[in-house]
C-alpha cells in the first residue's frame, strides 16, 4: 500500500508543501545556466590563466558532472536519513557554493565551487522528486509534476535575464542570485517533514515490495534509459542553437537569447497544461504528443529561412520537452516502492544531466563531420519514430483493457 502525506482538500498550487517543492525545483535551472552571460566577462577578468580560456567555458557543464555522479548517492540518503535534511542541507550548500564565486581568488577554485554545487543540486532534486510522491498522488502528482517544469523554466528564464544585467555591471555579480535560494529556506524549514518511517508503517508487510512493485527496477532502468535520450536530444538547443544561428548569419548572441527565451515561455507554458493532456490521452499519448511536437520543430528548424520559423521551431520543441518531461517523474514515483523514492528520484535525476553532459559530446562530432542538416534531419526522424511507438504501445493498451 502506497503511504502519502495528505492534508485538507486544497488544490494542489496552494498547498505550502507544493510551493516549497516548486521553489527547490526553480533553483535546478539556476544552477547551470545563470552565469552564462557572465562567461565573456570571466574570461577577461582572469586572463592572466593560461587556461582560463577552456575553464570558463567548463563553469556551465561543471555542475551536471557532479549530479550525474553523486544524485544516485543522495538517492539511498534520501531513504535512509530522509528527505527534509538532504533538502534543507542541499539548499544551504546551494547559497553557499552557488555565491562562492564572488569572492574566490581565481578561475580553479571557481571552478571547484560549481562542482560542489551540483552535489547540491543532486540532493536537491532528489529530495524534492522523492517527496512530491510522498506527499501527493493521482491527479495531485500530475499537476505537481507539471507545476515543477513550468518553474524550471519560467524561473530559469528570471535567473538568466536577471543575470544578463548583472553581468552588465560585474562578471562576479551573477554569483550573487544564487543567495536568492536563502529566502526560500524558512518556508522548507516549516512545512517541509519526513513522511513516517515505512518500517512503521503497515509492519513488516513494507519489508517486502508488493506485487504491483516487483519488476519496478527493469521498468525504471527502461524508464531512465528514455529520459537520458530525450534530455540529449533537447540539450542541442542550448548547446548548439548559438553556432547554428551564426552560420546563417543572425546576431547569434542576441538572436540565441530571444530563441531560448520562447522556449523556456513555451516550455513554461505547455507544462501548466501537462494535466489536462494527460487525463485526456494518458501517458502513451502524452510521449506521442510530446515527440511529435518536437520532431517538428527540428523538421521545422531545419528548413526555416525567416525569424518566426525559427521561433515556431523552438516553441514546438520547448511545448514537446515540457510536455513529456513531467511523465518520467509521475510514472517513476507510480513505479518506485514508497521505501525507494529517493534511490529512483536520485537515479532519475542523473539520467537527465547525463543526457545533458553527452549531448555535445555526440552532436559537435555529427557537426563538424557532416553539418546541421543531418543533425537536425536526422533528430527529427529519430523522434517521429518515438512518437509512432508511443501510438502503437497506446493502442495495443487499449486493445488490451478492452
């Protein structure tokens, strides 16, 4: 039997507990991108570093690195110490490393500082994962899910305008929005509980995961496996949106910064809306509906000549990624034991800065041999056929149930 937290009947977005979570999952998008625009200025500043050159460039991926390795750790944590200290910890380790660079003496140690900010991201987003489903379920845990990519992007896109300005002024001061996380403590530090222990809850029947729960791993590493590939695929935009821009002769930083914005709006935008797709299709039809948004946009990336092509192209991609994105936490939390939250949420949580980490590691190589075109074309092809094994495994489901 599956133990939730449940309080009175409220919609989900006004429950503490809900904004609590949602502000932690605001800072995962800070973490990574809010020094961007600081990374020219960076360079500068420390240009007596013979290396200073690729070291700045390494500021951004740094954190995902440390994610990647230490999220499963802080996963078995998570069930073993519980989820309100890893999360209350995880934050208070966010300021402190995220603000380090303000006042750390060169580009090594700054680059130490960020590495030590994706241990608390790990710790971070796999607390928060493992207690959207203790707290919340059925309908409750869609809408929370979906609520949790809008503020990964809308809060993303904040941080980085915020930074942009800042950046005008100091290429240190970006490091300071990373102590805007200390305002969100005392709100975690009142709401935020351990649900009961699970040993004692429902006696030793917990020892042992129920029928519904005994090939949670196999589906979980399947499960994992999709959303490390779909992370690789969108972080092309990101990673190569600017290069692609310069070559067809936009201002590519101007042009790059307009481009991710729609998307992150678009993105924000679509996963307010991912409760209603899914009680109306259901999960098959979620992924058919997510990868086929995003196989046109590349499709539509590919062949644009104009501005708004280009705009239309990264609005389908950021609709697509927010729209199967919040499918891989709610069909986790279902899969997952209530006594191995954590360890799935922290598993989950490095497939999806794996997937980042290796994007640019696959597609500079498919760029540099062959160009953007079979990049992109082939991107689209590889999703319009995820998205036609979504329609068959909808189908061949509703076969079934009949």
């Amino acid at each position: 039997m599956e133990t939730v937290l449940t309080t009175r009947q409220i919609p989900v977005w006004q429950d503490r507990r809900a904004v609590a979570l949602l502000m932690a999952a605001s800072l995962t998008t800070m973490a990574n991108a809010t020094i961007a625009p600081a990374l020219p200025g960076l360079e500068r500043l420390f240009a007596g570093d013979p290396n200073a050159a690729l070291l700045t460039r390494l500021l951004v991926p740094a954190p995902s690195l440390s994610v990647a390795i230490f999220a499963p750790l802080a996963g078995i944590a998570a069930d073993r110490i519980g989820r309100r200290k890893l999360l209350l910890f995880g934050v208070i380790l966010f300021v402190l490393s995220g603000c380090a660079g303000l006042i750390l003496p060169d580009l090594p140690t700054i680059f130490a500082s960020r590495l030590v900010l994706g241990v608390a991201v790990a710790l971070i987003m796999t607390a928060q994962t493992a207690l959207i489903g203790d707290y919340f379920s059925g309908d409750d845990r869609n809408a929370l899910t979906g609520l949790q990519i809008s503020a990964r992007n809308l809060g993303g896109l904040v941080f980085i305008l915020t930074a942009g300005w800042a950046a005008t002024l100091s290429p240190r001061l970006p490091f300071a929005i990373y102590g805007l996380a200390a305002a969100f403590l005392p709100l975690m530090w009142l709401v935020i509980v351990d649900p009961p222990r699970l040993s004692q809850v429902g006696g030793a029947k917990l020892a042992l995961p129920s029928e519904e729960h005994r090939n949670w791993l196999l589906a979980l590493a399947l499960l994992v496996l999709l959303q490390g590939a779909t992370n690789m695929i969108f972080f092309i935009m990101p990673t190569q949106l600017s290069f692609f821009l310069d070559a067809r002769g936009y201002d590519s930083a101007i042009m790059t910064g307009a481009a991710l914005g729609v998307l992150m709006l678009s993105g924000g935008g679509f996963a307010l809306l991912y409760p209603r797709f899914q009680r109306a299709v259901g999960y098959a039809g979620i992924f058919a509906l997510g990868y086929g948004a995003m196989a046109l946009g590349f499709l539509i990336l590919l062949l644009a000549s104009t501005t708004a092509a280009i705009f239309a192209a990264v609005a389908a991609i950021g609709a697509g990624y927010a729209v199967v994105s919040p499918s891989f936490v709610a069909l986790a939390l279902n899969l997952a034991p209530p006594q191995k939250r954590g360890l799935a949420g922290g598993i989950l949580t490095a497939s999806i800065f794996i997937g980042q980490f290796c994007s640019p590691l696959t597609s500079t190589p498919l760029i540099a041999g062959y160009g953007y075109v079979p990049l992109f074309g082939g991107t689209a092809a590889l999703l319009a056929i995820m998205t036609m094994i979504a329609v068959l495994a909808g189908g061949a489901n509703r076969l079934r149930k009949r």
